[in-house]
C-alpha cells in the first residue's frame, strides 16, 4: 500500500443529531461557514471533536467554537499588545526570573511534551482542548492577571517586567507554532504582526525546542498550593464585589487565616497580595474566626474582608498609605513615582 497509516472518521450529523439530508434542509454547506465565520472556525470545529465517532454540526456548536476561538485570538491580541516594544536585549534568564515566571515556563515543558504526543496520535481533539485551557484558565485567569500591574507599571528596568515579557514571548512563540496548524490564518496573521516580511510565515517554522531546565515539578507543586489560598481570597472578594462593597479586588486588604501548615508554609515568600491583586493582605496562622468567607474544596483556609487603607493611587489604583508622600508625584505610590522618573529619563536620552 501506498500508505503506512489510514485515518477514518464516523459521519457528520446535523445539530440535533440526525443524519444530514437535502430533503429534510438540514446540511450544512462549508462555504456557507468559511463565509459567515471564517475557515479558521471550520478548521477549529473539526480539531476539537471526536472524529473517530458521529459528530454534529449547527448554528450553536459553531457559536462555542466562534467564542473558543475569540478568547485564543484575545490572548495572543494582549501579548502582540506588551510585546510591540519588547527588546530582546532585555530578556531574563530563566535562573533569574521570579518563581512566578519559571511556573508558566515549567508548563510550556509540560505542555510541550502533550501537545507533540498528541499530534503524533492525531489527537486533534486533545491539542485543542490543551491549548484552549491553558490559555483561558492559566494565562488569562491567573498570569496575565497577576501580571498587568507589573507590565503597566513597574519602571523599564523592573527584573519583575523583563522577566514577564520574556515569558510573554516565549508563550507567543510557543502557541503560535502550536496552533498554526489548526488556526491557519489567524496564527500566520500574528506572527506577521511581530515577524513581518515577504520571506517569513508561521508554516515555515517547525515546534520550538523547550530547555530542559524548565522542569521543575517542586516549583509547580508549591503554586499548586499557592494557588489554592488565591482561589479562597478571590471567592471571598466575588462576594465583596457582587454586594457591592467594593469594586475592585484592590480595595481590599482581606485577613487569610491558614491552619494547614503545608499550605502556610507554600507561601511564606510568595508576594500574596499582588497574587491575589489585592492592595494588602495579612496572612495569619490559625483557624479562621467562625464567620470567615470558606470553600469545601479547600481545606485549612479561611478569608475575612478588610477594606484597604489609604489612598487610591492614580497609577496603578492600588490603595497605599504611601501614596502622597513624593512631593513630585503626590498622586500616586513610591513604586509608580520611581517608574515615572525613569520614563522621563528614557525619554531624554532618546
């Protein structure tokens, strides 16, 4: 045979489930899709179901699929956005990123293995559904929010800043090799955006090879942790919020009480409030008073609101007593005035 490996799929059925018919006006052309949606949306509904057995197709499954595809086009919009002046002079060992950014590279590790098993399996379904969690619930989610104070804020310098936009380009990287053969347009439509020229496409690059040193499955079993008391101050500030007692988490300066001690111990050098994006945090060892804020599913963490004291800074709206006290930055926090004189000095020496 011509061949070494043959691919079959099951038919492909109408919304409901019923074979599709000319007769009962239920098929659905590929144009008509590519017209309305794009053939980046078509291409991203047949990698993300099972086509090894029937599989539908209507209006509502490919509104899921226009949304998925929304928020992986959202993403690489935010880090084409923090990366437009990104110097590659300035990039970050990894030995000497914070642990925050050493966790999202130990992912790409993880991910890189997953991702090349799974197109070697023709698991396209398994590719997409990777990707599309990874870049909604760990970057999104939690990385890129944990991130934007110091990526808007911090001063050109900040070792936390470089670190960040050197994890930004990795990830642009990364992704768009990783999807560039599902979301064929979009993905060469990006990387055009960082890397123009008539000799450069997206399909002309094969998978990133990953460092080795990324690994590192303590660092990732401690945030795990970490992570855990986030999910508890980020449920008791939901609450906050949906009361109306405060409209941004950083209006808040929440009492952590921590009884279990492995937890307790996990973020003991970990910067909890600017991880839970909150303007202060106190973190107590102890069982939480009766009425503290709880979750069934996190054991040994109890959360009490505390309203931030201070002043709103103008900058980053981060409420500090600070803010106030440089005389030519009476507006905003120490950090935010730091930054902004090396702003000005930046720009005359350009």
């Amino acid at each position: 045979a011509p061949y070494k490996t043959v691919l079959t799929h099951g038919f492909t059925m109408d919304n409901k489930g019923f074979k599709m018919s000319k007769s009962l006006g239920n098929t659905v052309a590929p144009q008509d899709i590519i017209k309305q949606y794009g053939a980046d949306i078509l291409r991203l509904w047949a990698a993300s179901i099972d086509y090894t057995e029937d599989h539908r197709i209507g209006d509502e499954i490919l509104k899921n699929n226009v949304e998925a595809y929304r928020k992986m086009r959202n993403t690489f919009r935010w880090m084409l956005g923090n990366l437009s002046h990104y110097d590659k002079k300035q990039k970050v060992a990894h030995k000497d990123m914070p642990e925050l950014e050493q966790l999202i590279l130990h992912r790409l590790f993880e991910l890189d293995k997953e991702i090349k098993k799974s197109y070697k399996e023709y698991d396209y379904k398994k590719v997409t559904s990777l990707l599309s969690n990874f870049m909604n619930i760990e970057l999104s989610a939690f990385y890129f929010d944990t991130r934007k104070d110091a990526l808007y804020c911090d001063a050109p310098s900040s070792i936390k800043r470089r670190s960040a936009l050197s994890v930004l380009n990795e990830l642009f990287n990364h992704l768009s090799a990783w999807l560039a053969p599902i979301l064929v347009f979009t993905m060469e439509e990006v990387w055009l955006e960082r890397n123009p020229g008539e000799d450069s496409s997206v399909h002309l690059r094969t998978f990133p090879d990953v460092p080795a040193d990324w690994q590192n499955d303590i660092l990732n079993e401690k945030w795990q942790k970490i992570r855990k008391i986030r999910k508890v101050v980020t449920g008791a500030l939901e609450i906050e919020r949906k009361e109306k007692n405060i409209g941004s988490s950083l209006e808040a300066a929440p009492k952590v009480y921590i009884s279990d001690t492995d937890l307790y111990v996990a973020q003991h050098d970990a910067d909890m409030a600017e991880i839970c994006i909150t303007s202060d945090i106190e973190i107590i060892q102890n069982e939480g008073p009766l009425e503290a804020f709880r979750l069934e599913d996190v054991a040994g963490v109890s959360v009490v609101f505390e309203r931030a004291k201070g002043t709103r800074c103008a900058r980053s709206w981060r409420v500090l007593k600070e803010v106030g006290t440089d005389k030519n930055y009476p507006d905003i926090s120490l950090r935010d005035a730091n930054a902004m004189r090396e702003l000005q000095d930046l720009e005359l020496t350009e």
